[in-house]
C-alpha cells in the first residue's frame, strides 16, 4: 500500500485551533453547558422590573431515552399548540422532542438521530420543522418531526442557530466560526452567504415572509438584511458585544437582542435602546411575538422575565423559579411561553 504523506495547512491549522478557543470561552461562560444552581437561591442581578407572575406556569415532565434532558433549544407554532425541543450543544448529545397538545404530552422522534442539537425552528402551522447539529448537518421535516430528511447540500459545519420563515420554505442558518447560509426551497438547496462575513455567529432570526434577516455575532455586531441574505448591513449602533440571542416580529420591523443588557430596536436595527429595566442578567435567549409588543427573556440562574410594552418594562416570572434556563419561545399572540432548562427533564409552559 502507498504510504500517505501528510501534508501540513498553515491556514487551516490556525482557524480550527481559532474556532476551538472561542467554543471554549462559550461553553466556560455558559452558553453551551452549566451546573443548574438549586432552587430557591438568590440571583445576584440587581433590577428594577416588577417582581411578580401574570402568567400559570406548569412544569411538563418529558419522559425519555436519558437520564436528563441536556436541553439546547426549544421552538413553538403560531398558535402555541405545537412545540419541538432538542437536547445537545457541544459535545452533547440528545434526541428531538415534539408536542401536538401545547407540551401536556411529548413523542421522541428517534428517526432524527442522536446528535449535537443546536437549534430547532418551527413553521407557524408546525407542519415543517428546521433543526441543525454543531459538527453535522441541517436536517427538515415536513411531517411534524415524525420523519427527517439529512440536507447534505447544506454542508458538514459547526452549525449554531437555525431560522425558518412562517410557511417553512425558507430557512437561514448559522455557522459558529463559518458563514451564514440560506435556502428558499425548504432545505434542498442551500447558497452561501459569504457578504455576511466569516463570523462566530450566535443567533439568527427571520421575518414571516423570510426576506428580512437579523444575526448576532459573539464578541462582535449585530447585522441586518432585507433581501433573504443576500446584501448585509452591519449595525454598529448596536454596540461590539458578546450577543448570546436575537428575536424579530413577523414583519422585520421590531427586533430584540441579549446580551449583558437587553436592546430593542424599533427601526428593523438601525438605532438600539438599552433596556436596563430588565437588569444585568447572563441572557441566554429571548423571544417575540408576532407584533413585536410583548417579549419573554430567559437568564441562566436567573428568573423569566416578560414585557408587554416592546421591552420598555419587565415582569419577573417568580413562579416559573430561579433555574438554569437555556432557551425560550412565544406563541405569535404573546400569550403562550415555552421555555427549558439545561440539565432537566422538564418542559416548562406559561400561559395566561
């Protein structure tokens, strides 16, 4: 046999051994995995929101293949009836979890495989479903996470966060250390965003009609698009900080970001407030509903907290507990929040 010659690459050598530093400063700062602090402890954040609970919390235990649910991300219909959550991250692996009954009862769609999970996106109907794997591919169904197709074409990356217009044909996905990526045809076919920059990508969220794009980069800026990905804007406005999550309304108008503060932006993301209400708080996701107006945010260690006035005031979902909550989402109306934690078994579902 002939003997291979290892040929050594400079370039690539210095952006893996790049990519590998950065995922170690996210899962050491918690943005990946963390030890869930005991109920009942006391949050060292300072805030002026109001401390109380308009929304019924329940807890949904998820009966499945693991011990526990290392939980990573967690997605929801228009109407707040179906969800989908996935368990993974960095280095952890898990199943996808699915609803019909607003997270009363949860099927574990082994057909998608034990994966990665980083995120998971949902149509508004729940039809069609979006998840990706750090280290693997994009994988779609269009039967409600009973079946799953592998999109190949899209590429083996480090993907980090998944977007999904409302009638689930086009999607947009982020590379942690990578591009951004779109496709326009449900997951077939997949182009390469490269205007956007080769970025450490955080989060990416969509408009309904999936035309306006809004992405977070970790230790870096926000940026916008209004033609599907193709043309970019960079928003410095926003600030050069360590984005963990990004949320848009239906129309692209309205946009919320976190990060040590939470910053809304009424004008698609040309000018950003600092909403210090809400607290200085280690955010980890956050959520919209249709319009824009109402907001749900989740804090690792920390407490849920909601807003009915586009983020200008906060509520403290005290009922819902101090946990280590990793993703969240709301129903198109505001009025359904599903939230979970990393490290639990639980679906936690707020209503009101």
């Amino acid at each position: 046999m002939k003997k291979k010659t290892f040929i050594f690459d400079p370039a690539r050598f210095f952006t893996l051994l790049r990519l590998f530093f950065v995922l170690a400063i996210v899962v050491s700062s918690g943005s990946v995995g963390y030890t869930v602090s005991p109920e009942g402890s006391s949050s060292s954040s300072s805030s002026s929101s109001s401390v109380a609970s308009n929304f019924n919390w329940s807890k949904k235990y998820v009966p499945g293949k693991m011990s526990k649910q290392n939980w990573r991300s967690i997605a929801m219909s228009s109407d707040g009836t179906k969800l989908a959550a996935c368990e993974g991250g960095y280095n952890y692996s898990g199943y996808i979890y699915t609803s019909t009954d607003g997270g009363k009862t949860w099927t574990v769609q082994t057909s998608a495989g034990f994966r990665d999970w980083t995120s998971i996106a949902m149509s508004s109907d729940g039809t069609k479903l979006a998840a990706c794997v750090v280290g693997g591919y994009i994988y779609t169904s269009t039967d409600g996470g009973n079946t799953w197709t592998e999109q190949t074409n899209a590429g083996w990356r480090g993907w980090w966060s998944i977007a999904m217009s409302s009638d689930g044909t086009k999607l947009a996905a982020c590379v942690v250390g990578g591009y951004i990526c779109t496709s326009s045809d449900g997951g077939n076919t997949w182009t390469e965003q490269t205007s956007a920059g080769f970025r450490y990508w955080q989060s990416i969220a969509m408009s309904s009609d999936g035309t306006k794009l809004a992405a977070c980069e970790y230790d870096g800026y926000i940026y916008t698009s209004t033609d599907g990905g193709n043309t970019w804007t960079e928003q410095t406005s926003a600030g050069f900080r360590y984005w963990q999550s990004i949320a848009m309304s239906s129309d692209g108008t309205k946009l919320a970001a976190a990060d040590g503060y939470i910053y809304t932006s009424m004008d698609g993301g040309k000018t950003w407030t600092e909403q210090t209400s809400a607290g200085d708080r280690n955010w980890r996701s956050i959520a919209m509903s249709s319009d824009g107006t109402k907001l749900a945010a989740c804090a690792k260690n920390d407490y849920i907290y909601t807003s009915t006035d586009g983020g200008n005031t906060w509520t403290e979902q005290t009922n819902a507990g101090w946990r280590g909550w990793r993703s969240i989402t709301m129903s198109s109306d505001g009025t359904k929040i599903g939230a979970v934690i990393y490290g639990d078994k639980d679906v936690w579902i707020g209503t009101r």
